[in-house]
C-alpha cells in the first residue's frame, strides 16, 4: 500500500482577508460596546408618549393588542404579519419564563424626546432600543404609540 499525502495549501490572499475582516468585526464591537451602541440606559427624563400594553395570542395565529389601562382592544397583528413585533414579544416572554415570572403584566412602549423608542418589560426590567432596528421596525411598534385613541 502506498500512502499518499494530500497536502492542501490554503491561499494566502483569501486566509488574510478573513483574519483581517474578523480583527475588524471584533474591533468595531468592541467600539460600539465602549461607546453603548444598542444599550438603553434609564434616565430621568420624562416620555412624549408611553402606553401600557397587553397582548393576547388568538386561536387562529392572531395577537390581540389592548390598551392595559382601558383593557380596550387597539390592534390584531394577522397571522403571519408583523414579524418584528411577534420576535420582539417572543423575547420578552422568553425572559419572564427563565426569571420564572407568571401572569400577563402589561409591556410598556414609550417615545422619548431624542426620538428612541423603547419596549420595556416592568416585570423583569429589560428595555429594548427599538431604533436600533430600523425605522421600518420602530415604526410597527411606533403605530401601537396612538392606536385606537382619538386625538382632540
């Protein structure tokens, strides 16, 4: 029997390339980290809007959205739409499950006045930067801010 090696050379040019987008990856997010990209930080300042929400899922797929203060109906996210919003949920409840918290608290959306946007848990206190997801997402949930209210 004869061994034969099967020596595989790898391109130096494309291998470089790799480890020099990696080291920039690690780099950036080291930066954004620094700097507290992504991170919502609790102020003092007041919302220009807030709204206690709550959200039932439906037999059919559907999620009902009710104002948590009025318990009135506001929206019905149709199955198989509002992809951002149903993740954003799904998160959110994923946390209550690990802290072991049971009920159906109502969610806290607010607009603040530097334009962010933010989902907030009271139950277990996690604050999502909704702009940090684009302003095709802010807006689904920035659509909840003013549903079903009559403005004077």
């Amino acid at each position: 029997m004869s061994t034969h090696s099967h020596d595989m050379t790898v391109p130096r040019g494309p291998l470089i390339g790799a480890a020099a987008l990696l080291l920039a990856v690690v780099t950036a997010t080291g930066i954004a980290r620094m700097a507290g990209a992504g991170v919502t930080t609790v102020t003092a300042e007041t919302p220009v809007l807030a709204r206690s929400l709550g959200f039932d899922d439906r037999a059919d797929g559907a999620i009902l959205v009710r104002d948590a203060e009025t318990n009135r109906q506001i929206a019905v996210l149709e199955p198989g739409t509002n992809g951002f919003v149903r993740g954003a949920l799904r998160a959110l409840v994923r946390d209550r499950r690990r802290e072991e918290i049971t009920g159906r608290a109502p969610f806290r959306l607010a607009a603040w006045p530097d334009g962010r946007l933010t989902l907030e848990d009271p139950a277990t206190g996690i604050s999502i930067g909704l702009e940090a997801f684009g302003p095709t997402n802010m807006e689904a949930f920035a659509r909840l801010l003013t549903a079903g209210r009559t403005m004077p």
